[in-house]
C-alpha cells in the first residue's frame, strides 16, 4: 500500500510483539487481532520502516519469528537485547547468565538482515520494582559485549539514574560503533553529554509531555535526532504540553497520523483503538518537534531519515532506500529540473564520486537559487578548489568538532561526493567551501535529495 504523505518516516521502537496489537489487554482478548491493519495504518502515514523493540530474548525472538514471516517491502526490523526490568531473567535462565547472553548474540548473529541494532538496554532506577539496581548494571555491562562482537548500534534506555547510565556510557564508549538514547525525557546537560558521545536521541511522545521536555528537544542538534513512537505506549496525550501544536497539522495529515479510534470494548476494523499508541502517530512527533523549533516539518523528516537510515543500516542489509524507489510525491512543487549532463567522462583523477558534478557543464538549477554576482560555476569552483585557487577563510575538516562516532579518516561531501572542507552545523551535509556552501544551502536538503535521486546518485554516509 503506498504512503500518502509526503513525508516518510523510520519509527525506530514500536513494541510491535504487545499482545495489544493481537487484541489482548491484560491476558484478555479484548477484540480481534488487527496487526496487519496497524501496519497498514503505519504505511499509509508515511512510516516505510520501522524497529520492532526487542525487550527480552524471548521477544526479540518473536519479532524475528513475525518479520520472516510477514515482511512486505524490507519493512520491519528488530533489535535484540534485554530491557533493564527484564534483567533477572539473565540469573533465572535455566542455563545460567552466560547462556542467556549466547542466546542473544546467537539470535543477532544468525539474522543479520533483521536484527539492527542490541537493545533495548540500559538503566531504569523508576522500576526498581521489577529489577535491582545491581543486577541491571551487570547486564546493561554484559550486552555491551553483544555490541562489541556484533558491530550493531545500541538501542539504549535510561530513566532517572542520576549519572550511572552516562558513566557506563563513557566507561564502554569504545566497545560499540553508534547508539541512540530511545524515549527520551531527561535534561539539556545529559542529552549534550550523550551528544558529545556520539550518540543519538530518540524522542516519542513521552519526550514531549512537560514545557521543560520541549525546551530540550529544541536544543538537539538536528543531526542527532530521531523519532519513534514506542507504540503501544507513550502517545500524545491531550494533557501534555506537545499537543497544542497538533492543531497547526493539516488536516489531511492529521486523518492519517490519528485516524478516528474507538475503545477497545467497542472495537471496529479499520479503526484505532482508543489509548493505544500505534507507529502511525510517528507523523505527530515529527510535526510536534518541527513546531517547536520553527523548522520545515519535510525538511527535518528527511534529516532524521537520513539520521536513521545511515546509524542503523546493516553490511548484508540494505535499510536505506534508495532514493531513486521512492514514491513521487503528489502535486509536488519543489521539483527540481533535471539539469542536461554530457555522458560523464571517465576521469583518472579523484572525481568519481555517486555525483561527479565535475562532468556536469551546468550546475543544476532551482528557481529559489540565484547565482550569486562574482559566482563562477560549479564546475569551475571544483577546479579551483583543488588547486587550492580559493582562499577563503573557512574551516578545514580537520578542526570540525566532531562526535568520535563520525570521525572517519576523510569526510565527503554528501552532494559531490569529493573530501568535503566544510560542514552545515545544522544539516551535518557537506560542502567544498564556502561558495559552494552558499549555493547548496539555498537549496533544502528534500530538493538535494531528489536532486540526487534524479541524478541516479547516492548521499554519501558520513
Ligand atoms: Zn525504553
């Protein structure tokens, strides 16, 4: 079923292995299974791919079970590990710890087209009830070793630990390549702290329930954001501070993002369940985060795709879709026309790149792009840069802050796909100096994409 949005989104935890999604509450059958209808919801809004969350080995056991047997269009992931309320079934294994986690990293290992990242795991100190703070240390501990021997991303969790989750952070920084912090809800100086670790955040509902909430999500970097619903949970609730800025959301949007529900006592086929979160409410976080920061709703979707797509793509799997499958969007007005490229000479030199705008005689045109007065064109700037003609005051890649996690040897532009000098401290994208900067910059990053895809080109991953 095609999306009819324009946008497209990646919810990166649905707990889509809830027995609420077969129409059991509480041991209860309650209504008819309606998985497939949630999917279809999901599709319709926009979500192209989304992260089943792993909770425990049994679970992500499950999930793997369900995508092999439904996986329409390279859909649904999963991540596997053990949530910290769940971690005295490490000691409760018949087998004993250490068997526990073979199974885990068996189960990541033997799936490497599904299984995206280890998780979740992490620290929850609001339900010691479940689980003591000794034993969830040990085996938040112990699963960094499935990070390590896999080479997936984490799926973290943390709530209320004061420093403990970060310290452990820092004390395994080094044993896993990337993370994201998943429903977050803590402060500005612990998501900067994470931030500065490399890692990403995940904001749900739930991360945008108080005014405090919202003021840390505007102070993410764009680059290190992305959005989940954590269905069946953490919906936008009209009590909470987010939902005020539901109602600026077109009302196309709005049928799509929060079709008409009923309680599960009344239930209807092809209707929501009153109070049960589902992944097609990922539209709503998008559109609540871009309210807040006053940014193009399709602009920051594209980013957080982008974000997603490239920390939780596999080596045997191909999680990014290319842009060039992508729906054409509806009466879109933003296309960019094709610009006429002579066939691209094969040069000997470093210009081969997914892009070489090198071959390009014209640089590609937008009626929002003006050339500048003294501008020469692109070709021409790409020349000049290589022989180090442009003097210009601008940094160098080696003094660009970085987090460790994206500190390659070289970094590429991600439109030419040349060593870039220069980084967009709010898109993360690439340029050659600071002319070129101006010229794509003018151009927002949906129009860059489609751009590419219409070249047959790809982003280049950081
Ligand atoms: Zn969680």
């Amino acid at each position: 079923m095609l999306r009819r949005t324009a946008m497209r989104f990646i919810d990166i935890g649905a707990n889509l292995t809830d027995p609420m999604f077969r129409g059991v509450y509480r041991g209860k059958q309650a209504h008819e299974d309606d998985w497939h209808l949630v999917l279809d919801r999901a599709r319709k809004a926009g979500v192209e791919k989304l992260i089943i969350t792993g909770t425990n080995l049994e679970e992500a056991n499950e999930a793997i079970d369900v995508i092999k047997q439904h996986n329409e269009n390279q859909m649904l992931y999963s991540t596997v590990g053990c949530h910290p309320t769940r971690c005295d079934e490490f000691e409760q294994s018949p087998g004993g710890p250490t068997e526990y986690l073979n199974h885990l990293l068996k189960l990541a290992q033997e799936n490497p087209s599904t299984v995206v990242a280890i998780g979740e795991c992490g620290l929850d100190y609001d339900r010691l009830q479940f689980c003591s703070k000794e034993t969830q240390k040990k085996y938040f501990e112990a699963q960094f070793e499935l990070a390590e021997k896999t080479k997936l991303p984490m799926f973290l969790h943390n709530r209320n630990t004061g420093d403990d989750f970060v310290n452990m952070i820092k004390a395994n920084r080094h044993r896993f390549t990337h993370g994201v912090v998943h429903s977050f809800t803590s402060t500005v100086e612990e998501m900067k702290q994470l931030v500065d670790l490399g890692l990403y955040i995940g904001i749900n509902g739930c991360s945008l329930k108080t005014e405090e909430n919202l003021q840390v999500v505007k102070e993410i970097p764009r680059d290190r954001l992305m959005i989940e619903t954590d269905a069946p949970w953490c919906e936008i609730r009209p009590t909470h501070a987010s939902s005020k800025h539901l109602a600026k959301i077109p009302k196309e949007e709005m049928e799509l993002y929060a079709p008409l529900s009923k309680k599960k006592e009344r239930f209807e086929k092809g209707l929501m369940v009153k109070n049960r979160c589902e992944p097609c409410a990922t539209g709503l976080v998008l559109h609540v985060i871009a309210a807040i920061r006053d940014e193009d709703p399709e602009e920051l979707a594209e980013i957080i795709w982008k974000n997603t797509s490239n920390s939780f793509a596999n080596p045997t799997d191909v999680m990014p879709t290319p842009l060039t499958n992508r729906a054409p969007k509806k009466n879109s007005n933003k296309k960019i026309s094709s610009p006429s490229v002579s066939k691209a000479k094969a040069t000997q030199d470093s210009l081969a790149g997914p892009l070489n705008l090198a071959s390009i005689e014209k640089p590609f045109k937008s009626s929002k792009y003006k050339t500048p007065k003294k501008s020469k064109n692109l070709k021409q700037i790409l020349a000049a840069e290589k022989t180090q003609d442009l003097d210009l005051n601008i940094p160098t890649y080696q003094n660009i802050e970085c987090p460790p996690s994206i500190l390659p040897q070289q970094k590429y532009c991600d439109i030419t796909g040349l060593i870039a000098r220069y980084t967009d401290p709010k898109t993360g994208l690439r340029y050659h100096n600071a002319e070129i900067y101006q010229f794509i910059r003018t151009l927002s990053v949906p129009n860059v994409q489609a751009y590419l895809a219409s070249r047959n080109a790809a982003v280049v991953l950081k």
